[in-house]
C-alpha cells in the first residue's frame, strides 16, 4: 500500500560512482561522480561516443565490472555488499542482456539458445522448451527455432538474442548497441520489436547507444560526458 502512494519504485540507484582504470600505473578516470536513477516500467538511454564510459556502466550495472566508489543498487541489491559467487546468482535471476553482436552459440539452435537462461535457473526442459518456442513465435520466429546460427540472417540472429533476453520474464534489460551491427531496416524493425514487447512485458531497460534514432525510443536520456550523465529534454507530444 505505501509502495502504491509513493508511485514507482526504483530498479536502479546509483550515487556518486566512481571507477578508473589503471594504465602502466596511471590511473584514468572513466566515470565520475556518476548519478542515475531509473524506476520499474522504464526505457532510459545512456549516450554518447565510443569510449566515453558507457559500456563500463553498463558493466557494472550488471554486476560484471568493480568499481572504485559510490552507491550502486540494482534490483533492490547493494552489489558492493555480495560475492562473486552471489554476483553469478544475482546475474541468472534478476537481469537479461542484449548485446550488439548477439552471441548466441554456433553449436545450439535458436530454440536450445533461447532455453539456456530458463535451464541455468533450473526449469523443467520440457517446460523450457515450450517458454522458447512462444518467445521464440513472439519474435516472429516459429519457423526458425531448429535453425543454427550459421543459418540465420542479421536480423533473425538478433531477435533470438531478444528472445533469449526476454524469455525467463526478468525486470531488468540491459542493451549494449542491440542495433549496432544491423542495417537501418533491420534496425527499425528491431527497435519497434522491442518498444511492442516493453509494453506487453513491463520490463525496464537501459539503452547503451550512440544511434540517436535508437535513443529516442527513450522516455529519459542520459549523454555520457567526462564520465557524468548529463539529461536530455525529451519533447513530449
């Protein structure tokens, strides 16, 4: 009842975080002081060129990166106070990713790709097997599921990477350049895939992007700048 009065409740808080990377000794600061907050049921974009510090935060939002200083919790879960065995836990339950290459496995068909989050949280196979294959529909793909890979276009290849994102029901995605190695239809197609599913499945998701076109998807946006983010307006209709 007083979650419902305060309205909604934030997945990601993050407090003047720091982190540098050290180089021959020499410390290079990449994120500094760095502030975000993003709420349940939330498209929030971080932009900015190549090597600004996105794909650090982004790192360390999903517990993959250390950091040096500051506040970082996701999911309700202070990540500076569990273990790298608990990280791996925190990882399988709580947050999806997409990334800008897909990665799915050569050796497992778009179906076994999909089913591998759901497996590592310990469902039923066969019960896996059939969250796959409706996610795998819902992305436009009830006839690709035994196809590898190898035999999938650009496009196909990123849609099972959004199945597999999407397919264990997290509240949480992470998308590090989803579009990045598509073509400009490709693209689109991709970005109003993920727009539709956001609003069916009620999941937030931090966009990682230098595509402004991407970026405005976003109903808040963030410009990466010596390593602060920094809010763009957003025209509201």
């Amino acid at each position: 009842m007083e979650q419902a009065k305060r309205g909604k409740m934030a997945i990601i808080k993050i407090q003047n975080l720091n982190k540098s990377y050290f180089i021959s000794d020499k410390g290079v600061k990449i994120l500094n002081d760095l502030n975000l907050e993003v709420d349940e049921n939330e498209i929030v974009s971080v932009e900015g060129s190549s090597g600004v510090g996105k794909s650090t935060l982004l790192n360390i939002i999903g517990s993959m990166d250390d950091y040096d200083s500051g506040l970082v919790e996701v999911c309700g879960v202070d990540l500076a106070k569990i273990s790298n065995n608990e990280k791996e836990k925190f990882r399988a339950e709580k947050i999806s990713f997409i990334f800008q290459h897909h990665l799915l496995l050569p050796d497992f068909s778009a179906l076994e790709n999909v089913m591998i989050p759901l497996l590592i949280n310990k469902m039923n196979p066969n019960k896996a097997k059939d969250e796959a294959k409706e996610m795998l529909a819902r992305v436009g793909l009830k006839d690709r599921i035994s196809s590898f890979p190898s035999q999938l276009s650009g496009g196909e290849s990123a849609r099972v990477g959004v199945a597999r994102a999407l397919v264990a029901r997290k509240k949480l995605i992470l998308a590090d350049e989803p579009t990045g190695n598509l073509d400009r239809e490709n693209s689109k197609n991709l970005m109003s895939l993920i727009v539709e599913l956001q609003k069916e499945f009620q999941f937030s998701i931090i966009l990682v992007t230098h595509d402004m076109e991407l970026a405005s998807l976003a109903k808040k946006r963030n410009k990466m700048v010596s390593g602060k983010l920094q809010a763009i307006e957003v025209a509201t209709v």
